[in-house]
C-alpha cells in the first residue's frame, strides 16, 4: 500500500432528518448548524461543506430561512457547497425500486434548481445496499457510487468496482472507518499534526501500490458542523511530503477516474457484515410501518399513476406529487426502518397514510369519470396488471329475481357468481312518539337516509306506520315535505311505528374478464338455468380444500399441507413459533434460555366459504406465551398470556397459490413470532425479488464488523426456495424479513418483532450502540396484529415456474368502481390500455410524462428476452428513455402497433409512448 500525497478533507454532516428526536426537533438543530455554516462561508472564500447528499436538508432549511435562498445558490454555483444527488438518504431495502428512481429524479431536479447536484451517488450510512443501485445510478448519469456499510472482506482496496446484475458497472469508493474517518482531526489544535499523520497512515493501508491522486477524508460526522477556523487548522498541519486541503465531496471525484479498470469486482447487492454492522433487525421491526409502505407505495405506482396516465386525466398530477412527497420522506433509513423514537414512527405512518390516501383519491376521481358510462346497477373493473386476466372480483350489488345471481358482460356473456354475504333489509323499526316525529324526519337529508337512497315511503293511517323503502340509488321526485304533509293528514295516534326497508343487496364474487392495464364492466343479472358450472372450481370437503390446482389440508395441529397434481407435497405449512426477543429495534437478540411456544393448546377449523369461486376456511390456534422478557436476566416471563391466531386459507378458482391472512392480538412483549414453512426438499440458497432484481441468497452470512451475522434477509415481492423434489415460493405484499433455518430444510418468516429499546448499549449480537439507549414502548406493537401472504408450491427453477407471473397477481387485485348511468344505459365494451408481454418481463411504472405515456419494466430472468408493448388506442410513436426521463433512441413500431424491445438480462428499460 502507498501513503498518500494529497489528501482531500471534506468538510460535511451526516444529517439524519428525525431519528431518536423528531423531525421539528432535529430541523431546529439543523437550521442553528446551517445557520453558522453558511455564515462562516460568507465570511471565508476557503470554507468548503458536502450537506449529506441528500436535498431534503436544503429544504427543510430554507422553508425556515427563505432569505438564504440566493446565497445558497451562489456557493453551489461556486462549487463551495455540495448538495444532492438524493432528494433523501433512503433505506434501499425497505421502499420499491420505483421509489428509489423517485427519489433520485427529484434529488437531481431539484439540485439543478440550485445550481446542480453532486454527481456521486452518495450512500454513506444505508444498512446495505440493493443489486441494481449500480444500474440506477449509471442510468441517472452517475459514473461514481460511494458507500459505507456492506463492502465484503475481500474488498482491500479504497476503489472497486460494483456491478449490476446487467453487467453495468460503476466506481464504488469505499469509505473505511465510515463517513467519519477524519471526524476528530482538528477538536484540538495542538493535535492536528499528530491526528492528520495518523489519518494519512490509516487512509494509505487502502492505497494500491503506485496509486496516485488524491486520498479522501471524510470530516464530519452525524449532526455536527466543523471547526469554524477548519482552513487555518488544517494548513497549520505539517506532515512531511503530505499536502491537506478542504473539498468537496464533488472536487474529490472530479480527481477520480470513471474507468473500474485493474479494480476488483463485487458484483450484486452489498450486506456483508465483515466492514461494518447492517442491523439487519430493521426489516422486522414496527412491521407495520413496511406494510403501510408496500400498501401505499402500490396504490400510487400501479393504480393511481396508470390511471391517470393511461385514461388521460392531467388535473390529478398535483397529487400524484404530493404521494411521492410523502413516500421518499417516509422511505428514509431511520424512517420506514422503524428504528428511531416512537414520535417518529407516529410521523411516518401519518406520511405513508396520507400518501395512501392521496393515491386512492386519484383513483377515486379517474374511476368515477370512466364509470359515468356505466349503468348505475353495474360496475367498472379496473386490472393493474399488464396482461389480460380472469380475475375474481368482489362486488356489493342489488339482488336480482332469481335464485342464482351472475354478472353479464358488453357482450350479454354471463358468469356465475358466489354470494359471499347477505346485507341486512330492515335496518329499522321504531316505536316513536308522535312528538319524536319531526326528529325522525331530519334523519334524511335530500333523499339520503342511513347512507342510501329514498326509493318510495308510505304512510299507514290503519297501523300507524311510516315506512320508507332505501337504495343505492334513489327516486329524484322524493321530496321530505310531502312525508310531512301526509303525516299531518292521517291524524295524531300518540306512537308511530317507523321502518326503514333496504333493497336486498349481496356480497358476491365472480371472475371477470379484464383487459391488460384496462378495464370492463359488468352488472348483476339472474343466472339463466342450466347456466354452464364454474372451471375449476374450489371444493371443501371436511378440512380441505381442492381447486385442481392446489389441494390444502388442515392437520390435527393448524398446520397446512400442499399438493400439486405434478407430485409436489410438503406438511407442516404455517407453523406459528413465538420465540424471546431481548434486542433493539436494530438487532434481534434471543434470551440466554429462549423457550420456544410452537403447539397449540387447543385448533378448530371454521368453513367460511366453500365455493365454487372462493373456498374459505379460518384456522384458531390457542397458545400461551410469555408476557415478556426479562433482559437484564436473559430470561422469558413465567406468566403466560392466552393468545389466539386465526389463519384465514383461502384458495380461489383458478389459482396456483393459497392466501393465507394470520391475525392475533399481540399482549406479549419482547419477542418475536415467525412463521415456519418446510420445503418440499432442502435448500442451498433462496431467491427473494426485492427492488428491480431477484437475489440469490445462501444459508450463511459474512460476519467480522461488530455484529453476529444472523443470515436473515429482506424480500418484497417474494422469496423462493427449495430443491430438485419440489420448492416453495412465498407470495408478499411488503418488506418482509426470512431465513432458511434447519440447514435449508424450512423458511422461516417474520410476522412480528417486539421490543422496548431503541438501541441497547449492552448487546449479546452486537459489539457496539446503534444509537441511544431510548425507550419505544410503541415498538413492543401491542394491539391487533395482520399479516398476509400467499404460498406456491412449485417443480423446477423460479423464472421457469411462473412466480414472478403469480407475484405480480397476488399483489395487484383488480379495482371496482361504482356505475352512475342511468339503467337503460348499455355496458361499455371492454377497453385495452397498455399490454407489456415478454418471458420474464415485470412492469414497474407507468406515468404521464408531459403528454407521453413512460413506461418502466426490468428483465427479471437470468437470461436475455425481449418485451412487446401495445395499447389499446394504438402507439403513434416510441422511444427509449434514460432513468429520468430524457428521451432518447427512437424504436420502431410494427404494423400491428407493438414495440418490440430487446432486453439483457436484469435491464432496467425505460420507454415513452405517443399513443393515438
């Protein structure tokens, strides 16, 4: 290794936005820092500072200090003042990968308004790093990366090479020592010399022999701002043949070479524990902060953006913006993480609900537009997906005559349908006083009453008796007065008898046809006799359930066992283990003798449905589990608390997979419940589909930094695993943690963590704090608890078996809309809006990109294949796009209107369509 010449100190803080105080608590800190920064830059041309890489701290200071606005812009035009390229330091795991493109785009769009972005991607304290970052940077325009936690042991180098499951590589510094290596040169003057030799010798064990160029020191550290007489501090440093001077973090990469050649190569994702702790812990912890996420994140990205995008609604982009907003605020890595002070977890799940919100208004406002064309007894059915489908949907419709109840298509096609529940039709029926009388009547206002509509009312002299009869939709001549006036007339009997009469209304439901990314519509009608039966229907016969696809018995014990019809079995499915949990929101820890709770004290089994569209069937499980853990000791609780778990097995027509919905009310703290799923043969590996890749995973994990490594991993989309006798593919809906436990003989996943402590200064998995020992009684989750998920039992490799094709229907249910015409208004024919077809092929995004139509999509599949894109209206032009949107290489489109898109393996391809 070679001592350095020329090392670049870079002046900067390492800004968490809220952590172990709030964010309003930590803005009043960071305005007081910045505040006295950029006074002193004002005063010293000499004066150098890097804000974190992400813009959010420029925001959040300006809308406080408006006036600095000017001089903020003028020092990054100088290239005094780093900022950007991140709108926030995220959490890469823990959000989509679309929410990471956002959040990127914004960063660098807002950073040009500023006078332009640091062009480094800047990771400096993310608790490991995803596969494609690498991808998404270069696609963003990034040639350098620049991490911290992750690096493996084989890396010995201050540079390597990080490549992309596509082969797209960038220049990665690594930072040994963390983001701040150099964090005490200059807190004493009369130390600098001796501190700044030290950090030369430290920093040149990372130097390749006859390495030139600059060296990188990284003076900062979290919430802190540098020596204010820093420059004269660090020209008083008198190292021989050593030259220090203050930068950037974008003048030292403006040194840096963009070539990786000679560097070694880390190819895929970084979490290696060997450099530095990941705190693996914060997949699980506050888990129901990562569904919020997953729940929100889906409604904007793949409902509400299609929507508005596809059906031509411009007036709704202003809150599309403000959902993205609020889902990059809430995805940063000590905010979805759940791993900062209770009052920040309430803040953050305030965001993911509003931007849940924001994103159900927009499809509110699109739907209701399309459905005006829909008769007003029937229903608009929108499918996300991006192929066509035959999808269940459930509906709240008025009974038809008839015994049977189907719904008919634009076509007259009718399909059978499954009542599901029955509404109530007498919602009232009150002895009132005659005086009481007017009261009753401000019960309705216009023609609504009890949330429906007034159809007819009648008035019975002879008994006494109001009644009033209530629909959806209601009679436009009702009017309340003439209620009034015919009370009036019939005399004064001292009680009056008032019933409220609702039409009969069913809960059914029934597979529908849907165009890709489009819709249809559908009403209710009598199912003709000898209608033809349901394909493939679900059958329930004792404890099991049957759909030809997929057969699942209920055990003596709760637990589930599957068959294919192709040979695939395996028993023991969804068993519940409840096991000690003495850690922190950032690492598991299990007591010194942790006793297990994995049988049930007493099962039953409820049929809730038994088909033919939809079989359902409720699993209770009684345990006892300890009410808490006695950390200081290592041990559990004697007492114990009765805790009941329902899993709800729902199996459908047509579906490979079962669903599966487990809910318990949580009155224990401090431990951790997993759900333990056998595979049909053991495993040496999992593949888990996380952000715009699938990653391949072992049964162990690279340790040295600090902290045990537990090999527990984070998957979004899903995670499979298994051998040449049959695998298992476990469907999710969010950031869920897992491990393949029992040498490769079972997945275990996490359904909840429990735990009181923010960070515990004495931990049996870790070396060292991760923050401050803080109480989170909010993080011990009590209260009801729900986790869903679906299990696929499958032959043969994951990308040849269908798991990406059945994640992607699991994830995305079609959406209903009410009709508003009137009933002699014929069904609208079915409506294509975008198709993207192609063997591995996933669908990410589709968004309005000034009048065009952007589409995203990632080769999911370790080999290379092609997409084939069309829309309904016909595409009128198409061109590839850049990660932000720039467009660039125009694509033919063929005389059938398709775009034919070849893809490498793991491509991330961005399209622009002008559609007729």
């Amino acid at each position: 290794m070679t001592r350095p010449t020329d090392i670049i100190v870079v002046p900067h803080t390492h800004w968490d936005r809220e952590w172990y105080e709030p964010f309003q608590r930590f803005r009043l800190r960071l305005v007081a820092l910045l505040d006295d920064v950029f006074d002193r830059m004002e005063r010293d041309e000499r004066q150098r500072f890097t804000l974190d890489g992400q813009l959010a701290a420029v925001d959040d200071y300006l809308e406080v200090r408006p006036e600095r606005r000017a001089q903020v812009i003028a020092l990054v035009r100088a290239g005094r003042l780093a900022v950007g390229p991140w709108q926030i330091l995220l959490d890469e795991f823990l959000c989509s990968g679309e929410n990471i493109v956002r959040n990127l785009e914004r960063g660098l769009t807002r950073s040009a308004e500023l006078g332009g972005a640091m062009p480094v991607g800047y990771l400096p304290d993310m608790f490991g790093h995803i596969a494609q970052m690498p991808q998404l940077l270069a696609g963003a325009g990034l040639a350098h990366a620049c991490v911290f936690r992750g690096v493996p042991d084989r890396v010995r180098t201050h540079a390597f090479a990080w490549q992309a499951p596509d082969g797209t590589t960038v220049r990665t510094e690594y930072l040994p020592g963390g983001y701040g290596n150099a964090a005490g040169l200059m807190d004493d003057a009369a130390l600098v010399t001796r501190r700044a030799t030290d950090l030369a010798d430290r920093l040149g064990g990372w130097r390749p022999e006859g390495a030139g160029g600059p060296t990188l020191a990284m003076y900062g550290t979290d919430h802190a701002a540098p020596a204010p007489d820093a420059p004269d501090l660090l020209a008083a440093a008198d190292v021989d043949g050593i030259r220090f001077r203050l930068g950037t973090l974008a003048e030292y990469f403006a040194a840096q070479p963009t070539t990786v050649d000679g560097l070694p190569t880390v190819r895929g994702e970084l979490r290696s524990h060997a450099r530095a702790n990941i705190l693996p812990g914060v997949i699980s912890v506050r888990a129901h902060l990562k569904q919020a996420m997953g729940r929100a994140e889906r409604r904007v990205e793949r409902y509400a953006e299609p929507l508005a995008a596809l059906w031509h609604d411009p007036s709704v982009q202003r809150f599309l913006d403000m959902a993205w907003t609020r889902l990059i605020d809430a995805s940063c890595h000590d905010s979805v993480t759940g791993c900062g002070c209770d009052e920040t977890a309430e803040q953050v799940a305030a965001r993911l609900a509003e931007a849940d919100q924001l994103g159900r208004a927009v499809c509110d406002l699109v739907g209701a537009r399309l459905a005006a064309a829909v008769p007003r007894d029937g229903y608009l059915v929108f499918n996300p997906g991006p192929t066509a489908r035959t999808a269940l949907v459930r509906l709240d419709v008025e009974a038809p005559g008839g015994a049977a109840v189907g719904l008919a298509g634009a076509d007259g096609t009718t399909v059978a349908a499954q009542v599901l529940d029955r509404a109530r039709t007498l919602l009232a029926d009150d002895l009132v006083p005659a005086v009481d009388l007017p009261g009753v009547l401000t019960r309705v206002h216009g023609r609504e009453l009890y949330g429906q509509e007034v159809t007819r009312w009648s008035v019975s002299p002879a008994d006494a008796t109001l009644t009033f009869e209530v629909a959806r939709h209601g009679d436009p001549a009702f009017d309340v007065a003439d209620v009034r006036l015919a009370l009036a007339d019939a005399g004064r009997p001292d009680h009056w008898r008032v019933r409220i009469v609702a039409a009969p209304r069913l809960t059914v439901a029934a597979l529908v046809d849907v165009p890709a990314l489009g819709h249809a519509a559908v009403r209710p009608v009598p199912l003709p006799a000898g209608a033809a039966p349901v394909p493939g229907p679900v059958t329930v016969a004792d404890r099991s359930l049957d759909n030809g696809l997929l057969r699942v018995d209920v055990a003596e014990d709760g637990t589930l066992r599957l068959s294919t019809p192709d040979g695939v079995t395996v028993d023991g499915v969804g068993r519940i283990v409840d096991g000690g949990d003495v850690g922190d929101s950032y690492n598991y820890a299990p007591p010194t003798a942790d006793e297990l709770v994995d049988k049930p004290r007493a099962v039953r089994t409820v049929v809730r449905h038994a088909g033919p569209l939809v079989a359902v069937v409720d699993v209770v499980r009684e345990y006892r589990w300890p009410v808490a853990a006695d950390v200081d000791a290592g041990s559990r609780a004697v007492d114990r608390e009765a805790v009941v778990v329902t899993t709800r097995v729902e199996l459908r027509s047509g579906e490979r997979f079962t669903r599966l919905r487990i809910e318990f009310d949580n009155r224990c703290d401090d431990h951790r419940v997993r759900l333990h799923l056998p595979l049909p043969s053991p495993a040496r590996a999992s593949y888990a589909e996380g952000q715009f890749a699938v990653v391949e995973r072992g049964l162990t994990a690279e340790g040295g930094g600090g902290e045990v490594p537990l090999p527990t991993f984070p998957a979004s989309g899903f995670v499979a695993a298994g051998g040449a006798d049959g695998r298992l593919a476990v469907l999710l809906t969010q950031p869920t943690e897992y491990q393949l436990t029992d040498s490769g003989r079972e997945l275990a996943v996490t359904v909840l963590r429990s735990i009181g402590m923010l960070s515990r200064n004495r931990h049996a998995l870790r070396d060292e704090p991760a923050g401050p020992q803080l109480p989170t009684p909010s993080a011990q989750c009590r209260g009801e608890r729900t986790v869903e998920l679906a299990v696929l039992p499958f032959r043969g490799e994951w990308h040849g078996a269908g798991v990406t094709e059945a994640a992607e229907a699991y994830r995305h249910e079609p959406l209903a809309f009410a009709g508003t015409a009137q009933p002699s208004v014929p069904l609208p024919a079915p409506a294509t809006g975008l198709s993207v077809t192609g063997p591995g092929v996933a669908l990410t995004s589709v968004r309005d990109r000034q009048g065009r139509v952007e589409v995203r999509v990632v080769a999911e599949t370790p080999t290379d294949t092609g997409a084939v894109i069309g829309a309904g209206r016909g595409v009128r032009g198409a061109w590839r796009a850049d990660l932000l949107g720039r467009p660039g290489e125009r694509l033919s489109v063929d005389d059938d209107g398709l775009v034919r898109l070849p893809l490498r393996a793991w491509e991330i391809a961005t399209v622009q369509l002008h559609l007729a």
